[in-house]
C-alpha cells in the first residue's frame, strides 16, 4: 500500500481548499493512504514513512509561506540520503503570478533529491472549479504513480 503525505499551509483558506482537492484525488486511487497534515504538524517521521510527497503554499512576497519553510529545515538534516529520489509534487495558491515561490520549492526539492513527478498546480487569485480539478489530478496521479510503482 501505498502512502502520500500532504503538507501545506493556508491562512485565508485558498491553499486548504487545494489541498483538500489533492487529498480527495489522492484518496480516489484504491490502496492508497493519504496523510494531510498542515505545515506546523508535519514531521520528519511523517516524510520518512511517505512514498510521495505534495506541498502546498500560499505566496508570501514572492516566496513560500513561513510555515512550510519550516517544515523543510526540520526535517533538512534527517532526511538526508532517505529520500532519494522521493516523488514530489507542489501547489499554490498565488496572488501574483508564483514564480518565485515555485522557484525556491524546486530549488530546495533540488537539495533534498526530490523527483517532480507533475506539473505544479499555481492558482493566480481566486480558486477556480478548474483549478480543484487541477488540484484532484495532481493527487490521483502522484498516489496512483506511488500505487503501480511507476517513480
């Protein structure tokens, strides 16, 4: 069986609402075990036991909230050299564009040695229909690519 854990933060509840749509497409892939946890809860023994990992942030002055920052630095030094190659996936709710949140996920995915699986999901502004679907898919194919051991 496989397991996704789900890690965002969310302050005015757009991040949350894409990260409950992740959980339920996550959820739709039979024989899989989804774990959402906000940012502040999320632990290293909660990445470590994870086969696919989904992060999700508000964009904060052009960069990830605080609170998922913190998550990667707690758990930096412990994962190192057990999350090789860990599928990975990223979304976020912006109100510019989300460049520049994007841009220091990856670079961080980079230091870690995440593999990004699929495209990220980047709301700019308001939460769409369109962009929960996004937001579904992209959990239905991390945890089904985790389930039929394709990453």
């Amino acid at each position: 069986m496989a397991k996704i854990l789900i890690v965002y933060h969310s302050q005015t509840g757009n991040t949350g609402k894409m990260a409950d749509a992740v959980f339920e497409g996550a959820k739709s892939i039979e024989g899989v075990n989804v774990d959402l946890k906000k940012a502040a809860d999320a632990t290293l023994e909660d990445l470590l036991a994870a086969d696919g990992l989904a992060v999700g942030t508000p964009e904060n002055f052009g960069y990830m909230s605080g609170m998922l920052k913190d998550f990667f630095d707690r758990t930096y030094i412990g994962a190192q050299e057990k999350v090789f190659r860990k599928p990975f996936v990223v979304f976020i709710s912006a109100g510019n564009d989300g460049t520049g949140a994007l841009r220091a996920i990856e670079r961080i995915a980079l230091g870690y040695k995440f593999k990004i699986v699929y495209q990220p999901v980047v709301a700019k502004g308001e939460i769409t229909e369109e962009i929960l679907n996004q937001c579904h898919e992209l959990g239905a194919t991390i945890a089904g690519g985790c389930q039929m051991h394709i990453y």
